[in-house]
C-alpha cells in the first residue's frame, strides 16, 4: 500500500441548486447536502482515513465534519483548499454571468476573480503539503470543492495546463481517489460515489455539463 488522497466535494447548497457562482462565499450545505455528506461518510470510513482536513468554508467543513465523527478522526482546516474566487461573479447564476459579460464567460474567466492557473499551484500545493505528513500506508481525506479540487488534481498529476480540461467535474460528495506511485500520483477513480448526472458546480461549464 502506498499514500493515498481521497478528494471529497462537498455537499449540494441551496446556491447549487439555483446554480449560482459560490467561490469564497460560504454558504451552508441545504439539507439534501447534509444528507450526502452522512452518506459519502458511511461510504468512506470503510477506507479507514488516517487524516482529514477540509477548506475553511463551512459547506466543505460540514462535509469534512460528518465523516470525522463517523470514524473519530478530528479535521483539520486549511484554506488554501478554498474554491476558485469569483469576484463579483459570486452570487449569480450563470445566465446573468452571461449576459453581463459575454467574453468573459466564454473563457470562464472572472475579470476580478482568480485565475485558473493560481487556484491550480494553490490547491496542488496544499495537496502535496498535507499528504507529506501522511504515514507510508496513509489515507487522506480532503474536503473542499468542485474546481478547486480539479485543478488541484491536475496539478499534482503533472498534466500540462492545456490539457487540464480532460478531467471532468465532480458531483455533490462525489470523490476522486489519488495513489503515491514510484514515478508520483496517479489517478485511481474520478468522480465516484455517483451516477453520471449533471453537476452545478463554479466549475467551467464544460467540466459541469
């Protein structure tokens, strides 16, 4: 057994649903999300997590939090696992995003928000930092978000920028699971826990289609 990273989403928000830009608002989990939150946890504590740690946005945290006491593991906090910010994108539906600024849209590019390439060096950092105080035979649990864990996975995989777009989105308390290989990560499962359905995610929307 090597280290491995588990890179949970967190649950549905009422934002999801009205598909709304969430970024660094923090906006709880709705109850449908409370509910996949306890049940991505009973799922998980079957991998018997040697760590948790979760953004500091309460949606991510509550996720993280659900599967803590299922397996008596504290989570730790760390915002650098934060979602992508939208700047004044956040709050709005993407037909507004698309209609008040057109260009921008099409390049899913906030023109005060933080760009794809930062929030990718942001998270894929973060993933290697807390995965170097896993033990050899550790498991990692991360909570966090939609794009955020994206890019941080196709960082830590190495995958050049252009091709960043050949991983999909994930899904409400969906996961991606990531194994410490003698030649560096490698991607085991992406998008799991789920059945193939739409995702309202921050996430560009051809990740979210």
């Amino acid at each position: 057994m090597s280290r491995r990273i588990v890179c949970l989403r967190h649950g549905q928000t009422l934002w999801n649903v009205e598909h709304r830009f969430q970024g660094h608002t923090d906006i709880p989990l709705d109850e449908t999300g409370v509910a996949q939150a306890a049940r991505a946890a009973s799922l998980l504590a079957s991998l018997r997590p040697t760590m948790i740690v979760s953004s500091d946005l309460s949606r991510a945290n509550d996720t993280a939090l659900a599967l803590g006491r299922l397996v008596g593991l504290d989570v730790s906090v760390d915002k650098d696992f934060r979602e992508r910010g939208g700047g004044a994108w956040e709050g709005l539906t993407r037909g507004e995003i698309a209609e008040r600024w057109p260009a921008e849209y099409v390049a899913w590019e906030a023109p005060d928000g933080e760009p794809v390439p930062e929030v990718a060096e942001r998270v894929g950092a973060a993933l290697r930092r807390w995965a170097g105080k896993l033990d050899d035979e550790g498991l990692l649990v991360v909570a966090s978000h939609g794009a955020a864990l994206r890019l941080g996975i196709a960082h830590l995989l190495g995958l050049p920028q252009e091709l960043w777009s050949a991983l999909g989105g994930l899904g409400n308390c969906s996961w991606s699971v990531l194994e410490e290989g003698r030649k560096g990560w490698r991607l085991l499962e992406h998008n799991a826990g789920t059945l193939p359905e739409p995702i309202n995610s921050d996430d560009t929307p051809e990740a979210a289609a």
